[in-house]
C-alpha cells in the first residue's frame, strides 16, 4: 500500500492507480479504524476496483467543545488494517495540506442537515461536507463508500453529490455491530467497562422501538427514552424520520429510526431501517 500525505503526490499516485482503466473507490474515514471501516474496505474492493482510504481527523467537523484533540489516532495499526484488507493507496493529508492559509470556502447542505445531529451539533454537517467535497476533488473517485451509521452524514453527502452534479457513485454500507448489538465506532474506545456493559442499551432500545413501531403500537420512542436513560445515557433524540429526508415520515415511504445520547462523556449514534 503506498501512503501519499501532500496533493501533488496524490495525483500522481490516482493516475498510476487508473493505468489500464481501472475503477478508483474511494473510503475517506477520520482513523481509529475498526471493522466497520474495513467491511467499507472490503465492500470497495468488491467492486473490482482499486480502492483508496483517506485518514483525516477533520476539525472542522467538531464543535468547540468536542473531543477534537483527544479523538483517537492509531497511525500504524490503521495502516497495518489496510494493508491486511488489500487497501491500494492511503491518502494522509496534515491539516495545512488540506486546509492551507487562506482557505476560506464552507459547503453547507440545507434541509436534511438541519435537524437530529445537524441541531446537536450546529456546524458539524458543514465540516463534513466541506472536506468530503475537497476529498472528492482531490481523488477524483468513481465511486464513495461510507457507513450507515452516520446515517445523517450518508443524507447530507447524497443530497450534496445530487446538486452539485458529481459524478460518483455514494454506496451506503450497513453498520458493523458487536455480538451484544453495540454499533463499532472509533469512539467506543472512551467508553469504561460499566459505560460499555450499559451501552447496550441503545441498540437494544431501538430494536424494540422498531418492533413496536412496526406492530402499529404508540408510545415506542418515549419508551426508548425511558430504557436509555434507566442505563444512564442522557439522550439527545430518539426520532423516526423519512430516510431519504430525514423529515416527518411519510405514508408507505421507508422510515428511519435514528437516537444520539452521551452515557458518561461518550455521544454515541445509532440508527435502525423501519418498514413503511
Ligand atoms: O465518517 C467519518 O469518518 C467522517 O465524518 C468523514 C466522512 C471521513 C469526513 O471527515
């Protein structure tokens, strides 16, 4: 696997990839990776393409009193996961390469940003947008691969994709969970074992919210709530959404079941499909 970590050496480095017309994909992650990240790998590479990551802790992406700083960064044990799940090229911009002085450009995606972790999180969605644009200009991909975990960010990533005309593929890939339910995420390593004993709680509340929903019964996401904070997570939302809009759900369209909530210091997400 070659590592890149300035543009000039990136282009260079797709181009040789593209030699003899193949496909580039694309898996821009922020590190800490975990199987989550390589069943995006794997997806990527599925498709006969070559597949290139990117490892950038974007600040842009984190409020002020975020964990930005102690945000995990593993360098080597990524690079030796990437190279065990036949990763091609890893793309390691530092914060100057990718915001260089002078930088002044923000890429805000309206309507589906706006509400669950959009209002959680103001500014968060802009950060995300701005730097998966440069990503795709920089890498020029055919195709992007990212987790339905952040199922918000797939949203706001496809809604920016479709109007501003670029020309990729995004492929949504289902989340990676534990043997108990527990979504991996980069940030379960912040979680004590008693946090993570009662953690569980989360997938476990929007399972039996999905079931209740489904079932045509009422009350389903104040009883999430209810169940959540009995583990000691303090919830942001538990919500039920169009998942193409991320708004009101609508008759026979297909819903989304989304929750954030902190238990100790760590925010965690999740989210769950739920028939029409
Ligand atoms: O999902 C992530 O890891 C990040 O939000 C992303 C898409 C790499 C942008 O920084």
């Amino acid at each position: 696997m070659q590592i890149v970590h300035h543009l000039p050496d990136l282009r260079r480095a797709v181009a040789a990839l593209r030699t003899g017309g193949a496909r580039v994909a694309l898996v821009p992650t922020m590190g800490a990776l975990h199987a989550g990240h390589m069943a995006l790998i794997d997806a990527a590479r599925a498709t006969g393409a070559k597949v290139v990551a990117s490892i950038f802790v974007n600040p842009k992406q984190f409020g002020p009193n975020e964990d930005l700083s102690r945000y995990p960064r593993p360098a080597e044990a990524d690079k030796a996961l990437l190279i065990a799940h036949g990763c091609d090229l890893l793309w390691m911009p530092g914060v100057d390469d990718m915001y260089p002085a002078g930088f002044a450009t923000n890429v805000s995606v309206s309507g589906v940003s706006a509400g669950l972790d959009g209002a959680a999180r103001p500014g968060h969605f802009d950060g995300v947008a701005t730097v998966v644009s440069k990503l795709f200009n920089q890498v020029g991909p055919d195709a992007a691969f990212f987790g339905e975990k952040d199922f918000q960010q797939l949203a706001v990533i496809r809604r920016m994709v479709a109007d501003l005309d670029v020309d990729l593929e995004i492929v949504g890939v289902p989340t990676v969970r534990e043997s108990d339910g527990l979504a991996l995420s980069s940030r379960n390593v912040y979680l004590s074992a008693d946090e993570r004993a009662r953690a569980v709680a989360l997938p476990r509340a929007l399972a039996e919210a999905k079931r209740a929903i489904e079932a045509g019964e009422s009350g389903a996401l104040d009883a999430a709530m209810a169940s959540m904070a009995a583990a000691g997570f303090v919830t942001d939302y538990v919500s039920l959404v169009d998942a193409g809009t991320l708004s009101e759900p609508q008759v026979g369209r297909p819903r989304r079941l989304l929750a954030a909530a902190k238990i100790g210091t760590t925010r965690l997400i999740d989210n769950l499909h739920v028939d029409p």
